[in-house]
C-alpha cells in the first residue's frame, strides 16, 4: 500500500452533574438516560461512568473522533452546551483531545 501516513485526533469530554432533590437511583436514571440520548443523537459516544451508588451524583463521558483537531473540539463543545439543564448543576467538566499519527 502506497501512500503516506495522516492523523487521527479524538476526543473525550467528561463531566460530574449533581442532582437535587434525586432520593433514588431510579430517580436519576431518566434524566441521566436522556442526556446521554441527546449526546448519542448528536454523533458522540456516551455513558455514565465512574461511581454510580450516590444518587446526588452522575459522571458522564462522550466522546468522538474526527480528520482535525477542530473538528473534534466543535463537537466536544456542542456536547458541553447539553450539560447545562436545569433539572442538575454541573459541578465540573474536563476535555482532551488525543492526535494519532497513521502510518
């Protein structure tokens, strides 16, 4: 195969979302599950992760993967404007964006 070698950048945005008022986990899960819906819809992937027994709190990634560094932090950003919803307060969020160089 000829040809030279490109780069791939991704990219991963992280966020710790508080809940009041949540008395259950079940109480959470709906509000939770429809953002990571909208995240989904929007061409990211994401979950829930890290500890999920504290009902007063979710951490949520997405992530994605494109041809440039700008397009990758575009959809990071749109991903964090979906943060902010009145029904939690985000308490802090976190983004990286990694180049791999192809061969």
């Amino acid at each position: 195969m000829g040809g030279r070698g490109g780069k791939a950048f991704s990219g991963v945005l992280a966020a710790q979302l508080r809940f009041h008022g949540c008395r259950s986990l079940k109480e959470r899960r709906a509000p939770v599950r429809s953002l990571l819906d909208r995240l989904r819809n929007r061409g990211l992937s994401a979950a829930q992760v890290g500890p999920t027994g504290d009902v007063r709190f979710a951490w949520i990634a997405a992530g994605c993967v494109s041809g440039s560094a700008s397009g990758v932090e575009k959809l990071l950003e749109r991903a964090r404007q979906l943060l902010y919803d009145p029904r939690w307060e985000v308490m802090r969020t976190g983004m990286d964006i990694f180049e791999t160089e192809l061969e």
